[in-house]
C-alpha cells in the first residue's frame, strides 16, 4: 500500500497561516519553522502546488504589477481538507533515522572507547540544538500573546526543547557511569 503523501498537508497549513504566500516563501517555511522537524525541496513543492490546484484545495492569482509572481491561496475545499487530516488519528509512530542510535547499537562493550567518543560527539551535536531551539522560543514566543497566537507552534517547540534535554540528560548519566 503506497505511503500517504504528507507535504501536500503541511502546504495547506502554511497557506492557511500566511493566507497568501508565492511558492517561494512557501518553500522558505521548510528552511525555518516547519524545517525543524519536516523538510521539503523545491523539486516536491511547485509540483505538489500544481496537484492542489488541479484537486482545487489551492487557487492561485498573480500580482497584477508582477504577474509571473503567483500567490497560493486556500479554498473552502482545502480547508475542509486541512481540517479533515488534523482531526485524523496519528497512527504511526515517527519515522527515526538516528545514526548516533545505530552506530551505537552495534557496540558491543562497554569498555569499547567509541562509547564515550559517540556519547561527546553526540553531546556536542544536542548542545548546539538545544542552543538553537532556546533562541527560537524566544524569538518566536517572547509573551504569552504570541504563546496563545500560534499555540500548536509552541507546543511542538517545547516538546523539541524537552526531547533535546532529556537527551542530553541521558549522555550525562550515561558518560558519568562509564568506566
């Protein structure tokens, strides 16, 4: 059975946040936010924008001072869409490609000095993360304001921030009890 295609999903929701966006800066939404924890190409994007228009979820316009500029808008036949698939079941557990995970379940003492080196390299990695992820909190999220404006966005950043430092906890435990 073919996988479901997500990006056409994740497109819907960034149009409906922006209300109007060129493929462009749609496209920029996966090099920032939605890029955190969800990448697309330019090469998926502008064919799967053709798609929405043909199943009439995205219309598009031109700026009449720029007319090969053309702008994505939702219609009420995409936000049902969108609507639809938010209140669907999650029903797969997300997808991992942790090379750190694999590298590591392949070692098989505990006196093997790649332990600590994976364990600092990967340390070092989730530091830089969590640096990262703390300055876009307080970028994006400065009030409770902007907090309550875009609350699903918080919840999954804060859910990044915990995941990351419960990582990072974990190295610690784990590099202290090493030999």
């Amino acid at each position: 059975m073919p996988k479901e295609r997500i990006l056409p999903y994740v497109i819907l929701g960034i149009v409906r946040t922006h209300q109007s966006l060129t493929g462009k800066a749609i496209s920029q939404q996966f090099e920032t936010e939605i890029g955190e924890f969800w990448k697309a190409s330019h090469s998926q994007i502008y064919p799967e924008l053709k798609r929405m228009i043909t199943d009439k979820w995205l219309e598009q316009t031109t700026d009449p001072n720029n007319l090969k500029e053309k702008y994505y808008h939702l219609t009420p036949l995409g936000e049902e869409t969108l609507s639809a698939w938010l209140l669907a079941p999650v029903l797969e557990a997300p997808t991992q490609k942790d090379l750190f995970s694999l590298k590591m379940f392949f070692i098989r003492s505990a006196d093997d000095s790649r332990v600590r080196s994976l364990l600092e390299e990967e340390k070092e990695l989730l530091d830089k993360q969590l640096a990262h992820l703390n300055k876009r909190l307080e970028l994006l999220f400065p009030s409770q304001e902007e907090i309550t404006q875009q609350y699903g966005h918080y919840l999954i950043l804060s859910r990044a921030i915990a995941r990351v430092r419960s990582q990072l906890d974990w190295i610690e435990d784990t590099l202290a009890h090493l030999a």
